[in-house]
C-alpha cells in the first residue's frame, strides 16, 4: 500500500511541476495557448503525457526508496546516543520509540514538503546494528555516518 502511496503522489507532483512550465510558457507567449496547436497530436497528447508520467511514477518508488543496514556493535544504551546523534546532525527529530523500532522525520517543513510528507526514517535494531528504511539518498547518507561514528 506503502508503494502505491508514494507512486500516486510522486504523479501528483510530476503533473503539477509539467502544468506550471507549461502554463508559465503560454503566459510568456513562448508556446502557442491552443492545446490543440501545442502538441503534435492536440489533446491525445495529454493522455499520452499523462501515461508516460504514470510510468515513471510506478517506477520511482522502486527507486527511491530503500533499507540498508549499519553495522554498530554494542549495548543499546552507547548505540542509540549516537543514532540520535547522527539523525539529529542530519536535520532529523524522533518521531516514536517503541519495541526496537525507532522512526524519525525531518525537523525542516520545506524539506517535509518537497518529499510530500514521505520523508520518515524508520531505523529497526538488528543483531548486528541497525536497519534503516526511507528516502534512498538519505538512507546512504545517515549509514555512512553511522560507520564514521563507530564506537571502536
């Protein structure tokens, strides 16, 4: 249900973001105003537009999303200062703690606005560590930062 979610608003925006050049284009006079004159098929194009961004928006959650896991041997209490640590540096706030399972958000609105409010880091403790899961791009970065911060 997760992935649907994420596919569907990541549609949303690539509608709005391609409406706004366009509209921004017509008012600037660049582009002719008359949909049918605008694209080579007239207004099929914009089924044809709209299947394509459809397309890209199935594939983007299998893209930008992920888990990977961050190697931090030790008891939970020298572990979770520096996962709080690390998340905190990161522009991240604890969300909810509970039974192992930790899930962070960002604490900037704009950087919650541009993910569409999908900007949760849930964070799972493993034998070996811990598991991250969220925004792709993030996930590399804070285990990257984890293993720089090992407590060796």
């Amino acid at each position: 249900m997760r992935y649907f979610i994420r596919a569907a608003k990541y549609f949303v925006q690539l509608l709005v973001i391609l409406t706004l050049i366009i509209a921004a284009l017509m008012v600037a006079k660049i582009v002719e105003t008359d949909i049918s004159k605008l694209f080579v098929n007239g207004y099929d194009s914009l089924w044809q537009i709209a299947l394509l961004m459809a397309a890209f928006a199935a594939m983007y959650p299998r893209l930008g999303y992920a888990r990977r896991e961050a190697v931090l041997p030790g008891a939970d209490d020298e572990v979770y200062p520096v996962l709080d640590r690390v998340m905190t540096a990161h522009g991240y706030v604890r969300e909810s703690r509970s039974d192992g399972r930790l899930c962070y958000r960002k604490s900037s609105f704009g950087a919650r606005l541009s993910r569409l409010w999908e900007d949760r880091i849930t964070v799972d403790r493993i034998a070996t560590g811990f598991g991250l899961e969220g925004y792709n791009r993030d996930v590399v970065r804070l285990v990257n930062a984890l293993r720089d911060n090992r407590l060796d």
